[in-house]
C-alpha cells in the first residue's frame, strides 16, 4: 500500500493498520485496542481512538457508515459494501460489483452533482441464523 503523502505513518498508526489488515470483522476502536495492545501494551485506547480518527481522515482506513452504536473501522478503502447483521451487529463485506448506475439514477431524480453513495446491507449472519430463535 503506497504511504499517504499528507500523513506519516507512525509505527503505532504502521502498528494499527497492519492489525486492522489482518482481519476482515471491521472491528470498533474497542477491538482494535485489543489487538495492538498485544504488540504495544502501553498504549492507550485515546490513542487508538485519535490515531483511527485521524487515519480515516486521511484515508488510510475506512470509517464505515454502518448502522449500529459504535464506530467501526475497515483497512480496505476501494469502495465495497456492507453487510450487517440485525442481531449480533457484525459486519462483513459484499463482494458483489459496486453499482455505479445508482449515481446516475440518483443524478436524474435531484438536483444534486452526486458524489457517490453508500449501501448498508442488513440481515442475519450465519451463525444468528442457525442460534435456536429467541422469544422476543
Ligand atoms: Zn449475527
Ligand atoms: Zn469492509
């Protein structure tokens, strides 16, 4: 991945991109602390906060734009969509095509210049699905 010229990478931002790299959960700040704490158990969860705001910003990492409470956070940054489950709140790619119609579409119907869009899929994962159904 090519550096970001506007953004030197600090070994504990090299540290949190590389964690956030090896998994494909688009895991909170919460769980990100968790896995660089391993490699540097001094840092501290403002830290990891500041250092994934900051990354985002410059779009070294995703922020995604997913439902739910709490911030999640993905080292792909091409354009792909999401999908969450209604139940557990996990979040996992779609790999299908980014529909790059739906802008031209959207472009035809308001009187925006469009710049992109985001599509949050929802559902139920895998593993909610087959959990014995809860009585609501
Ligand atoms: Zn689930
Ligand atoms: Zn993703």
């Amino acid at each position: 991945m090519d550096q970001l010229p506007n953004m030197r990478l600090t070994t504990q931002r090299q540290i949190i991109l590389e964690e956030l790299g090896k998994v494909t959960s688009h895991p909170t700040a919460n769980e990100v602390y968790d896995m660089v704490r391993k490699r540097l158990p001094r840092i501290g969860l403002g830290t990891i906060y500041r250092n994934l705001e900051l990354m985002a910003e410059s779009g070294i990492i995703l922020k995604l734009e997913v439902g739910g409470t709490q911030k999640r956070f993905d080292a792909t940054v091409e354009k792909h969509y999401h999908i969450r489950c209604t139940d557990c709140g996990r979040v996992d790619d779609v790999d299908i095509e980014v529909q790059e119609k739906i802008n031209q579409i959207a472009a035809e119907s308001c009187e925006y210049k469009i710049l992109g869009h985001h599509i949050e899929f929802s559902g139920i994962c895998r593993e909610c699905s087959t959990k014995k159904p809860s009585i609501h």
